[in-house]
C-alpha cells in the first residue's frame, strides 16, 4: 500500500463540497423595542415613528423616531450649545482624546456592531466584519491624530471651526459613512447633528451608547432619524453652517439649490457609474477577481461600484468566460452566514429599481447572465448579473444601478477606452488593469474620476482623499483634504491683510 493510499484510509476524500451554513450568532445584539432621538446627551421621545426591518426576511426590528423640524430645531440647537459652550474652545489634544476613546470602543463592540450591521441592512456579515468596522475605527482613529496638528496641516491659515455640521448619510454603508462624517467634523472643533438613512437607522442608534461610554459632552453629536422630511429639515435650517451629504445626485442636486445663496459650505458626495477597464496584457484571473470585488461587494450597494467593464476586444472572450465561472461559486443568501458573498438587497424600493433596470436591459437587446442559485423565499434578493452584448446608449450602462449587475462592452485602443470610460455624467472612480505601469499612468491622467484603482478596486484607507468628478459631486473626505470642509481659514489676518 503506497503512503497516498494510506492517507486516503484514514481521510476519505469528501464528495460534496458545498458549505454547511455557518450562521453568525445574534445574541450580541439587544435590540430596544423603541427608539427616540439622540439630542443633547438624552434620548428624546419622538412625536412620530417608524419600523426599521431586516431586509433578509422582512422582519421587524424596532420602532424608530421620525423627527420632525422641531426635533431638527432641537438638535441644531443643542450642537450650538455644545459649540459655543467648550467644544471649539477646547484644545485639540483634548478632542483627540475623544476620538481615540471612540475608535477603541467601535474595536471593542466590532461584533456587536457588525452583527447589527448586517441584520439592518443586509450585507454580509464577512463584509461588515471585516471592511466597515475595521475602517470606521480606523477613521476616528486617523482624524484623532489630525485633531492637534491643524496648524500644521494647513500652515499659515489659522484654521478654526466651521460651527455647526449637518450631515445626512445613505444607507450603503451606514456606519461607515457616519464614521467619515462625524470623525473629520470632531477634528476640526464642529458639534454636529447627523440623520443616517431611514432604513438603516440602528447602528447610529448604538452609536449613541459609545458617545456616552467615551463621555463626550452632551450636545456634540446629535442624531436624528427619520425620512427625507427630516433630512430637508436639516437642509433648511438656518443654525445649521455647513451640510455634509452624501446620497443621491437627484436630492444632491436639490440640496444645492436650496442651499444656493445662504453661506452655508456645501460637499456632496454622489453617485457613480465606474469604469474597469482590463487590458489584454494584464493577469486575467486576478482582474476577475477584481471585477467580482467591483460590483458585488455590498451587492453593489456602493457609489464607486465598477458597474461598467470595459473588455479589451483581445481578451474578451476569455475573460468573459471566466468572469461567468466565477459567478456560479458566489454564495448567495443570509447575510449572517459567514460563507455568505451576496447578501440581501437594502430595500423593497431598492430591489424594485434593479429590477426596472434589468428588465430596462433585457428590453434593449443586451443578452443577461446570472448563474444558477438558488434564492430564499422571504426577504430581497437578487442574483448577481452580468449584461453582455450592452452598447452605450443603453440605460443599464448609463445609469446607476446600484445592485450586482455588471454591464461589459468592449474597446480596442487605449485611447477608446478613455473615451468611453469618461462618457458618463459620473466621475467618482475608475478600475485600470494592466501588466505597464505606463499605461497605468496615462489613462489615471485621462479618465475623469476623483479614485482611479490600479490592478485593485474597491480598496479604502483613511489617510485617502475620496470624492467625485462632475454629478457625483465635489469636495474630499478622507485624507488631510477631509479636513478642509469643517474648516474656516483666517488667510488675510495670517498674512498681516
Ligand atoms: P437618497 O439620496 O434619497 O438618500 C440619501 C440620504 O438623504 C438619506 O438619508 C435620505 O433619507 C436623505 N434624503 C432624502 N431626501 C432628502 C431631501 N430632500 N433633503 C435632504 N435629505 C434627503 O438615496 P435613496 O436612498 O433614495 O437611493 C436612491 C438611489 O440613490 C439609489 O438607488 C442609488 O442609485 C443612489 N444612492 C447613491 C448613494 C451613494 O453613495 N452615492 C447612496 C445611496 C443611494 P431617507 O433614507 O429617509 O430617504
């Protein structure tokens, strides 16, 4: 008997490969069965509520408050109070402390915080844990570190605080996206009042207990949940000095017409329709993966999504082929399953304009793949999409769709790539794959995108800056740019004017 069979005695070689469910525990999580508003350090009781679910099964999950433009009233009120009253005047090394404890709790409840995450809005529980709590604590972390080193960051500018920072957030990346809002804001000396997205309110609400744990005083963060009405509260208030939003170029585009001609700084941080550009020269398997990260990640719930592939003509076929492949390993279902690559769709609203689009695809003459799977019964669910056969008129490659479907076409030339790359009212960010770091080089200076990834996607780190190009919006967040929105500068006082 030969030693390979020896060792196929002892350990029979499995023939079903599938994975056994590997559901994540939700006793972590305590749910109240109500929530109020977070103002001035108390929980407010709302005149109004709403009930948040889980989009995996329809669910519900708690009642939620809708605040009205008194409650708004109230929270800009209390952010003042806080501003004015000892937050701005308070040395920045103190700030920073804040921050850092912050940063700490988020890593300590990272669990909790990622369970509650996926519950709420439907991402899988591997992406929560390991991409949106990772870099929410790593953003207060970095923005602590700015906290008492303004005066260095912008040398000669005497920055100071902008005052009051309105902010609204999508429901995408939820805790997230309150991360990179609250965290710069802080730095800076701002009080803030936030509204996160109405369907995705509940870790906002269990972010109000690490402000308490941390000792923040009272009245520096304030959130307030609710629909867009209370969102256009925000907007509209006149104590509020700069809005933050971050959402859809539709009510990006309101919101600055409202704010037009009032003083307050505005940055808008808007939808995408990404380019991935692969060139014939570049490693195929690893691009696949990378147009897999692309526009599946978070179901392709995100604005910087790779949703356009753009195939040299050379390798379209192959890598087509293999990109197909790949779909049928992708698992598809419970969001708290740590197998789990797809999870659910956020919304019932949401799902219904995936499906307008696709059907808006298929009507067109593009020719749809999506691998067989099997999807569950209760809850939202699509499977993950691949349109060949697109032209560039068609509305599945225009418009952003803002769930896993992928749309290829194809180019021949460096120079029709750009071209066709930056045909789109979008200009958040752009994919490049290619073995020549020239031709990388060229097309980051061509292709109108705020991020351009090279031979990667979908990568984030908060030392970054982050922002679009033409409808998807202006201004930074991320990096030492991040900083410069929350901020006012004192230039001709510096300069002796
Ligand atoms: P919205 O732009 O409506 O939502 C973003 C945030 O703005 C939410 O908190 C929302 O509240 C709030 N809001 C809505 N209306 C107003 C208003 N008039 N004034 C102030 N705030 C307001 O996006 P949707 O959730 O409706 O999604 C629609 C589409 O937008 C998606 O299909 C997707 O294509 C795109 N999108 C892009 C995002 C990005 O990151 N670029 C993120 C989210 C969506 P509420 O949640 O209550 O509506």
């Amino acid at each position: 008997m030969t030693e390979l069979d020896r060792k196929q005695d002892r350990a029979p070689v499995p023939t079903d490969w599938t994975y056994a469910p590997a559901p994540e525990a939700t006793d972590i999580v305590s749910l109240r069965e109500r929530y109020g508003l977070f103002i001035g350090g108390e929980w407010v009781e709302p005149t109004e509520t709403y009930t948040t679910i889980a989009p995996r099964d329809e669910q519900p999950l708690a009642e939620i408050g809708q605040a009205t433009a008194a409650d708004v009233d109230a929270a800009v009120q209390a952010a003042r109070g806080a501003f004015e009253n000892g937050w701005s005047a308070l040395p920045g090394s103190e700030r920073a402390k804040y921050l850092f404890r912050i940063a700490r709790i988020l890593q300590e409840r990272a669990r909790e915080f990622a369970v509650l995450e996926s519950l709420n809005g439907g991402k899988p529980i591997k992406e929560s844990r390991d991409v949106d709590l990772p870099l929410a604590a790593a953003h207060f972390f970095y923005y602590a570190g700015w906290a008492d080193k303004l005066e260095y960051a912008f040398p000669n500018r005497r920055p100071r605080p902008v005052g009051v920072a309105g902010q609204i957030i999508p429901w995408n990346f939820p805790l997230l996206m309150l991360a990179w809002k609250i965290a710069p804001a802080l730095a800076c000396g701002n009080t803030v009042v936030l509204k996160p997205a109405e369907t995705t309110p509940l870790t906002a609400l269990l972010f109000c207990d690490v402000l308490r744990q941390a000792e923040l005083p009272a009245g520096v963060v304030n959130i307030v949940t609710g629909d867009g009405r209370t969102g256009a509260a925000l907007v509209d208030h006149d104590g509020v000095d700069k809005i933050a939003f971050t959402g859809s170029t539709e009510v990006g585009k309101a919101i600055q017409r409202r704010l037009a001609g009032t003083g307050k700084k505005l940055t808008l941080e808007l939808g995408g329709k990404a380019a991935n550009v692969v060139f014939d020269d570049s490693a195929l398997d690893q691009a696949v993966e990378g147009i897999v990260n692309g526009i599946y990640f978070n179901q392709g719930h995100v604005c910087c999504a790779g949703s356009r592939l753009f195939a040299q003509e050379s390798i379209y076929e192959p890598l087509v082929d293999k990109l197909k492949r790949r779909l049928e390993t992708l698992r598809v279902g419970d969001p708290l399953d740590k197998n789990t690559d797809v999870g659910a769709i956020n919304s019932r609203m949401q799902l219904d304009k995936i499906e307008e689009l696709v059907q808006a695809g298929k009507d067109e003459g593009a020719d749809i793949y999506q691998p067989p799977c099997t999807l569950p019964e209760r809850g939202y669910w699509f499977a993950p999409t691949v349109f060949t056969n697109v032209a560039q008129s068609y509305r599945i490659a225009q418009e952003e769709i803002f769930g896993p479907v992928l749309s290829v076409l194809t180019f021949r030339t460096p120079d029709e790539a750009v071209e066709k790359a930056n045909n789109t009212p979008y200009g958040l960010s752009a994919g490049v794959w290619t073995e020549k770091g020239s031709r990388i080089l060229w097309m980051a200076q061509r292709m109108r995108a705020g991020v351009v990834w090279a031979n990667t996607f979908n990568r984030f780190d908060p030392s970054s800056p982050f922002g679009g190009y033409k409808e998807s919006g202006f201004g930074r967040e991320g990096g030492r740019h991040g900083l410069e929105p929350y901020l006012d500068f004192d230039d001709s006082e510096a300069w002796g004017g």
